[in-house]
C-alpha cells in the first residue's frame, strides 16, 4: 500500500468518526435548541389561550385536539395545585392527515376567573426528528464526501510534492550499483528531514563506493604481487630440474610442485581476469566474425581433444558477426570450447554450431545434468576435478553480461551451452 | 653479447641474472629506475629486460629514454601486470616483446634468441644444433644439408627445444610457445606427447645427430647425440 493511500485510508476513518460524532452531537444540541424554541412559542401560546378563556363564564371543556390545538378539562384543585408546567415528546393523532405525528405538549393549570381550576394541555406545530435526522445525515454526508474529495486532492498533491524527495532518493537506491563506483548526487531538498536522509544515505553511499574500490585495489594488486614470487619459484624450480644430478624421482617431484604453482598462477589470472572484466576495463569494442574466433580456438585445442579421443566436429550455417571486445570473445569461446573437452568422456564427442546471431557448444559427458543456477558461480566445481579452477563458466558470465550477451544451459543426454543476443 | 636486466626483485634479478650467464651471455643488471637509466644513457646493450613495475619510476619512461636517445638496443619488458594498455604502450615505445609474469625460463630464453637474432646479420641466423641446421626466417630445416619436412607445430617445437637445447623444458612452457597462451587453460599437458613422437621420428629417420627426451614429471630435453 503506497503511503499516500495509507494516509487517505487513516484520514478518512478520522474523518468517518469525527463526522459521525460530530453529526450526533449536532443533532441533540439542534433538537434541543429547536424543542426551547418551540416551548417558549408553547408558553406563549398558554398565556394567550388562558388570557382568551379565563374570564368566559363558560369554559369550554375540549378532551380533543381538534381545531384548537389543546384541551381543557377541569380538575381538582388539590391536582391543579400539584401540576407544574412541564414539556415534553408526545405522538398526536391528527383527523386532518389521519396520522400519527411528533409534537411537544406543554401541560399547565390555571384557575380560571370563576374560581375552578382547570388542567390543559397545549401542543405545537409537528416536530419531525425523522426528518431533522435526513437532513442533518444527508448534509452531512455531503460534507463527509466533499472533505473526502478534498483530502484525496490535497493528499495527491501535498503528499505527492512532499514525498518527492523520498522517491528520489529510492529511485537513487535503486540504481545504485556498488560495483558501478561513480555516483551521482541527488537534488537538493528544502525538508531538513530529507536533507538529512539524503545527507546520511550518500555518506552511506561513498564510504562503501570507498572501501569497495579500496578492497577492489587491494586484490589487485595482491594478485600483482603474487605473480612476481609465483615467477621466482616457477623459474627456480626449472633451473633446477635442469640439474645433471636429481634422480627422476626427485625431478619428478619438481615437475608436480611446479605444476601446483602454475595452477595457483592460473587461478590468480583467472580471478584477476574476473575482475577486470567487472570492472569493464575490455571497453573497444570492434566488428568481429565469431567464425574466425572458432577456427582459431579449434585449432589450438584440435590436438588436445584428439589426445583425448574427442571428437570435435564444428558446423557452420553462418559466420555470426557481432560487436564487442575481441580478447572477451576469444576469451568466452575458449572457456566453453575448453570446458566442453574437460568434462568430455573419452571417445566422447563435442558438436559446435555457429548460426547467423547464435552458437551452441554440446558435449558428450559422465556427468548428469547440473544446476543451471550453480554453474556459472565462481568456484562451482566436482570434488576431485583437481585441476580446473572452477572460474571458467564464471569467467564466462561475466563477458556475457558485459557484451549483451545470453548464455544458456541445457541438457539433452549432451551438456548444451548456447550463447545468442541478449533479447531486449 | 650483453644484456642489461633492470628489476628490482632481488631474486628475480638473480635468477635471471644466473640463468642468462649460464646461456654465456654477459649481463648486468639495475634494480631501480635511476640505476637502469645510468646504464641505458652510458652503454649499449644488445637486449635489455625491463620490468616496468619499478619502485622509483615507470619503466616505459626508460623505454621512451631510449628512443629519445636513438639507441638500438632491443628490449624485453617483464611485467607482473597482463595489462594490454602497457602491452600496447611498451609495443608502441618500441620495445620487441612483452612477457607477463610468471613465464617460463624457457619461453624468456627462446624470446631473448629471437630478439638477438633479429638484429645479426643474415649469415648467422641460422640454429645449428650438431648437423642440424634451422632456418627460422624461411622455415628450413637441413640435416646434413638434406631437407626435412615438418609440419608447423613439429617445426616451432624443434625451434623452442633447440633455444632451450640440453635445458628440461616443462610441458606446459612447450605447449604454451607453440599451441598458444590459451592453452594454459588444459587440464594437462600430456597431448603435447604424439607431437613430439612425430618429431623424434622425423630426426631419427633423417640421422639428425640429436634426441629429445622425455624426463618424466617434467617434460622435454633436447640433447646431442
């Protein structure tokens, strides 16, 4: 729920409840001051009926309301004595419109010029609370809408013109990539609370774009750093198998440590490839023929294939030519066609297929069909695969994502990876 | 021969420095900016390698000094960096070849020949390993003046093994100069193997007075015979 429609959903429910109240109390302080007006006009009344009849030697006794509104009929003087004037709510019977109506009824005693006492009762023109109440209700609830109406306006444009600054600021946080560095800064705002926020969120923002970049600097260049030992100990290591003295078990043993530190060093170029393509240091793009790029791949890795009685068959429906670094598009090929002879079987066989916009790459394999999610995360490899560095589906991913492109797993009795155009 | 090595790892420098004089080359070296650019202004050298990671300077300002200075040396920049803007600024700044580290003792060698013998006159530019004469330019091999057909990888091999000659080579250094650097990405090594059958055969058949051997864990040996 948007905070607006929450506030008109807050305010209009005061709002009911306060009409509401508001419309009770309305009515009993109307009704009260209508029955005071209509008293005093009863009051009136009674002096001017008693004025009328008290000096009439002949009292008429009426026990009807009929064409006088009261009646008169003559009582003790012990009760006439006792009556006080006294007012109230009664129903009345009229002839005339044959029903019953609401009216006050004022009843008095007077004693009249002849010395008797009489009792009369005197009513008023009709009081209809029925109708009171419809009025005031259906005024009211006009009054109800109206301020309905007027807060949704006031709500949409208010709030709307106060809460910019927040959509801003979640439009900003939206957009913000940590890995994306630069930041730009939001517009200011006149609402200190916002100001504040917005204050706080891009100090949030530059301290982590800060450590982030520093972190990003760091691996690099302690991955730099390592190259150089890495190279002090590959390059020590050969001199000395050159040595006229070592047994072959001793050689040996040097062969496999610089085996282990090539594929430290393999894993380092790997992770600091991952990173510079994150941090899209490939910027030129050119026009390039991913036929070219598949000739050339499939020469350099023809013999190791058919070392490992692959075999590699390559179709060409089209030459697919497409926009984008030349090192990444090699780099992408060879991961896929290198991956597809790593986790070949022997005798196994690997397909390549390159059409007018998309290629597939499809290998024969022992293993079941994966995870499409789990295979292109860093380090997602076989136990016992002690070789690969579990970066090269990662690696890429991440040319993929940079270039436009789409890259696809499937499985069919064959691992499948298509990569085709990124669809918009 | 005299090759300046400007690096500022102690090790490294050694190492190099060590490697190089074992190959009878005579070689100075400079671990810093400063030093490297004395020996650059004051002599000639027929290869300098240059690491351009130095504490005290860029080593392509040293590059851009030599031009400035006119001079011929040939130079070989190491760099920890696989960085292709330096690649293509140190290309650029006229350096002959660019090697990231780490790299192979093996594929430095090889370069270092190349680079040398670029610069000698036609005459000697031939490899001659016993009655073993290679051509590299025109991609001749003679055995006892005889010529002896290789296909392109056997031939590279026989190149990279004879630069290296009486050296281990490691398989990977082998398969990484002739199959190209993505091969690095193979899980082994091993296939490099029917290659070099083919080539031990093919030396055989023709009496070529040298041999490769297979040193096992390791990878490859070319000796004479």
């Amino acid at each position: 729920m948007k905070l607006i429609n929450h506030t008109l959903l807050f305010l209009s429910a005061i709002l009911f409840v306060t009409v509401s109240l508001w419309a009770v109390l309305f009515y009993s302080q109307l009704l009260k001051q209508v029955k005071t007006t209509i008293d005093e006009g009863l009051a009136n009344n009674k002096i001017v009926i008693i004025d009328k009849v008290k000096d009439d030697s002949l009292i008429v006794q009426q026990d009807v309301f009929v064409e006088n509104n009261y009646i008169i009929k003559s009582v003790s003087e012990d009760y006439a004595l006792r009556v006080r004037d006294s007012y109230k709510d009664t129903m009345v019977f009229s002839n005339l419109k044959n029903l019953r109506y609401q009216t006050r009824l004022l009843t008095t005693a007077f004693v009249a010029s002849d010395g008797k006492y009489y009792e009369m009762k005197v009513i008023s023109h009709e009081l209809n609370k029925g109708k009171l109440i419809k009025k005031i209700a259906a005024s009211l609830l006009w009054l109800y809408l109206f301020m309905f109406v007027s807060t949704i306006l006031v709500n949409n444009f208010m709030l709307k013109k106060t809460w910019k600054p927040f959509y801003q600021l979640l439009k900003y946080l939206n957009d913000f990539r940590l890995d994306r560095g630069a930041f730009r800064k939001l517009p200011e705002t006149r609402i200190k609370e916002f100001s504040l926020l917005n204050e706080s969120v891009q100090n949030l923002v530059k301290t982590n774009v800060d450590i982030f970049n520093s972190q990003k600097q760091f691996i690099e260049n302690a991955s730099h750093e390592l190259q150089t030992p890495l190279a002090i100990g590959i390059n020590k290591l050969e001199l000395l198998a050159g040595d006229e003295d070592l047994s072959p078990e001793q050689i040996q043993k040097i062969g496999n440590i610089i085996e282990a530190f090539q594929r430290l060093s393999g894993l380092n170029k790997s992770l600091l490839l991952l990173s510079k393509i994150e941090n899209k240091q490939f910027i030129s793009a050119e026009q390039l023929k991913f036929d070219d790029i598949f000739g050339r791949i499939i020469h350099d890795f023809s013999d190791y294939a058919e070392y490992l009685k692959i075999k590699m068959a390559y179709y060409k429906e089209d030459i697919w030519e497409y926009k984008m670094n030349k090192d990444l598009a090699e780099m992408l090929v060879m991961n896929l066609v290198k991956n597809a002879i790593v986790h070949n079987r022997q005798n196994g066989e690997l397909f390549i297929k390159l059409s007018s916009s998309s290629f597939t790459i499809e290998n024969t394999s022992n293993e079941p069909m994966m995870s499409a999610d789990k295979l292109f995360k860093r380090f997602n490899k076989k136990s016992g695969s002690k070789s690969s560095t579990g970066l090269g589906l990662a690696i890429v991913k991440a040319i993929a994502d940079v270039s436009d492109l789409a890259v696809t797993y499937s499985y069919n009795g064959r691992h499948v990876f298509s990569v085709s155009r990124k669809s918009l | 021969m005299k090759i300046l090595v400007i690096e500022d790892e102690p090790e490294m420098k050694g190492l190099i420095k060590q490697f190089l004089e074992d190959e009878y080359y005579i070689v100075e070296v400079a671990d810093n900016f400063n030093s490297g650019m004395d020996k650059i202004v004051a002599y000639d050298y027929d290869c300098i390698i240059l690491d351009i990671m130095l504490p005290d300077g860029n080593g392509l300002e040293l590059l851009q000094e030599l031009k400035n200075l006119n001079k011929a040396d040939s130079v070989i920049i190491i760099s920890a960096k696989d960085s292709l803007d330096d690649k293509i600024k140190g290309l650029d700044l006229g350096a002959d070849d660019y090697l990231t580290k780490p790299f192979h003792i093996a594929e430095l060698n090889a370069r270092i020949k190349s680079v040398i013998r670029r610069k000698i006159s036609d005459g000697r530019r031939l490899l001659e390993l016993e009655n073993v004469k290679i051509n590299i330019e025109e991609r001749l091999v003679l055995v006892n003046n005889q010529s002896m057909d290789l296909n392109r990888k056997e031939f590279d091999m026989l190149v990279f093994l004879g630069m290296n000659k009486f050296r281990v080579v490691s398989k990977s250094a082998i398969a990484e100069n002739i199959w190209g650097d993505y091969i690095d990405q193979a899980n082994d090594f091993d296939f490099i193997y029917s290659q070099i059958k083919n080539l031990r055969k093919k030396l055989r058949d023709n009496h070529a007075k040298i041999d490769i051997n297979a040193v096992y864990g390791m990878g490859y040996k070319l000796t004479f015979k």
